[in-house]
C-alpha cells in the first residue's frame, strides 16, 4: 500500500486549509494570487498535499474570474505532472468559460433560473459530457444534478454560501 505525500511546506499547507473554512474570502483570494507569484506554479499535492492542494482549488473557484483566469494554466501543468485532481482542472475550467459567458466543458457549474428551477450552465456537446467526466473522475452529470438539487433545497447552500439567483 503507498504511503500518502507528505507535504514539503507544512506551513503553507496549514494556512491553506484555514482559508478554505472561508474560501471566497477576499484576502484569502490575495494570499493564493501571492502564492502563485512565490512558488510560479500551482500548490499541488507534492508541496502542500492532498488537503492542501483541495484548498488552494477552493479558493481559486471561489475567487474572481482574474484569480480564476490565473489559476487554470497552472492548475492544468499540476494536472499533467500528477500534482493535481483532473476534476479540479475540468471544475475551474468551466468556473472560467461560465465566466467568459462561453459553454461549459465538464457541466460542473450550475445556476438557479428565475422560477427557482436549478440547472447547469450551457454545455458544449452534452452528449458525450458523462465521457469527459469519467475521463477526469468525476461521477456522471445527472448524479451530481441530484446532489446539487438536495443541496439548494434540503440545505439551501453549496459550498457553505447561500445560492443566490
């Protein structure tokens, strides 16, 4: 059985972790932008390990379309040397084309229409979206529509902050 990474800056893994408790937090948003800036690369799983590199993603999927901008060429070189989850690539990559307006990839991010009705955002060529999503482990789109559905109404919230249509 492997051994689990162990973090090379336990400090920053730390600090990472606390920030995620508030990941749209602007100045947590900040503190990623500086980390991108230090290290010139993504916190991935070998620096700041499994937890660490989770919360590096929350923060940026939380922050502005800039941060978010910034973080995806990274965070898709992590992916590529195994330093990163697929899914957290394909989740900022569709935070960032939601953003820009364009269709989404993975059908990761959804949206509450004016009638209350939960749905993802437009995706490009839906047919084959449950391909894509196994190829980056993710579960098939209409399990996660279930989940975020149970989210919005059971708990009215997705990533501890209140939906907002």
């Amino acid at each position: 059985m492997p051994r689990p990474l162990r973090p090379r800056d336990e400090g920053l893994r730390a600090e990472l972790v606390a920030m995620a408790e508030h990941p749209g937090d602007p100045r947590h948003a900040d503190r990623l932008w500086g980390v991108l800036d230090d290290y010139e690369a993504w916190p991935g799983l070998r620096l700041v390990g499994e937890d660490g590199e989770r919360a590096a993603w929350l923060i940026a999927q939380c922050g502005d379309a800039e941060l978010q901008r910034r973080a995806l060429p990274h965070v898709e070189a992590a992916v590529d040397q195994g330093d990163a989850h697929p899914s957290h690539y394909a989740c900022l990559l569709d935070r960032v084309r939601m953003s820009e307006g364009r269709p989404q990839v993975y059908g990761s991010q959804f949206v509450v229409h004016d009638d209350q009705t939960l749905m993802p955002w437009p995706i490009d060529d839906p047919a084959a979206v449950d391909q894509r999503r196994f190829r980056v482990g993710m579960a098939p789109l209409a399990a996660q529509a279930r989940d975020m559905e149970h989210q919005y109404r059971v708990r009215g919230v997705l990533w501890g902050q209140e939906w907002i249509a």
